[in-house]
C-alpha cells in the first residue's frame, strides 16, 4: 500500500470538477494531484496509522469543541489550494473566520483554501520525501503551521511560515502555538 503517482500528459487537463468526479467515484482511495497536473493515488491505511489518525483527529475535535474557534476536518475532506492543487492532509484547521466567509455551496464541495493548520503522519509504508514535499506547499498556499509526525523515527518536522523547519526528537507534546490557542497534542498513543 505505498503512493502512486501518474503522470497527466500536459496537453491533458483535469478540470476541478472533473476530479471531483474521479474522487467520488473512487471513495475507496484517497486522491490528490498536484499543482503540476500529477494524480496522487494514496490507498487506505492499515489499521495502526488510521488508529493514530484517529486519535489525532480526536484530540483537535476535542479541543476545537471547547473553542469554538474555527473548523477541523479529517482526511477524507478535499482542499483547493491556491496553487491548484488538491489535497487531503491527515487532519486540518480552519478558522471560524474563513470558514464563515465561504458559501454554503464551497463549504458542501471541495474547500476552496488552505487550512491554517495541518497534521501528515506517516504511516509504515509512506516515503518521507513525498511528505515533505507537501508540507512547504501547505505554507506557501496559506497555512501557518504544519506537523510532519514520523512515527517510524518518533520525530516531528514543525513547519511554520516564513522559518526553516524545526524537528524535535521523540516529544512527548505538541503545542498548537498562537494558531491553535491553548491546543497540545499528546503523543503518547501516537508513538505506541
């Protein structure tokens, strides 16, 4: 279960609906493309990393009920970046602000923005560059801050805007920093 690519010949183009179409009518698979036209085939994940997915996704949920501050979404939500990539992050945050400001219409499609905050962990068959490719790619189109959570080296990339990466060896925490307030991620279960 690793990553495919397929390359889309440049003379061809997949307008957003039409990926759209692709994406609904392959439910099983999680698809991407990039902003140079590549296709991204991500199978399902095994059981552990969709366990820790899941503990991830909980802990946002949790503490975003409590604020109320904006929106979270878990892997299967689609974003329309900027750049004209579509992407589907492990788990993402938007503020209530941005949130509010799309119609109800972008709100039920594919999600026209960049999270301000997204989480990719890697699961045990995921190359780290693939990865890490990704995550300047969330900055650049808008994100503030990016976790990049390797459990297969228990180490985490920390990408903010504008600053070099950060990557912190087995941490026990997260902090959601300015952009989550009062947000820590605990990665206890998630290291297991």
């Amino acid at each position: 279960m690793t990553e495919q690519s397929i390359a889309i010949p440049p003379t061809f183009k997949v307008s957003d609906q039409q990926f759209q179409q692709l994406a609904a009518a392959n439910r099983e698979l999680q698809l991407e493309r990039t902003a140079r036209g590549e296709l991204i085939v991500n199978p399902p994940t095994g059981g552990t990393t969709g366990n820790r997915n899941f503990d991830i996704e909980g802990q946002l949920w949790l503490w975003n009920r409590r604020t109320k501050l904006g929106k979270g979404f878990n892997s299967s939500t689609g974003f329309d970046l900027p750049n004209g990539a579509n992407r589907s992050p492990d788990a993402a945050w938007v503020t209530k602000e941005r949130w509010e400001a799309l119609s109800a219409e972008e709100q039920d499609g594919f999600i026209p923005l960049c999270p301000d905050f997204v989480v990719e962990l890697r699961s045990k068959s995921d190359k780290m560059e693939p990865l890490r490719q990704k995550m300047p790619e969330y900055m650049d189109n808008g994100a503030r801050l990016g976790w990049l959570i390797d459990r297969k080296n228990r180490k985490v990339e920390i990408y903010r805007q504008y600053r070099e990466v950060e990557v912190l060896e087995n941490p026990t925490t997260l902090s959601g920093e300015d952009i989550l307030p009062g947000f820590v991620l605990d990665l206890t279960e998630i290291w297991r």
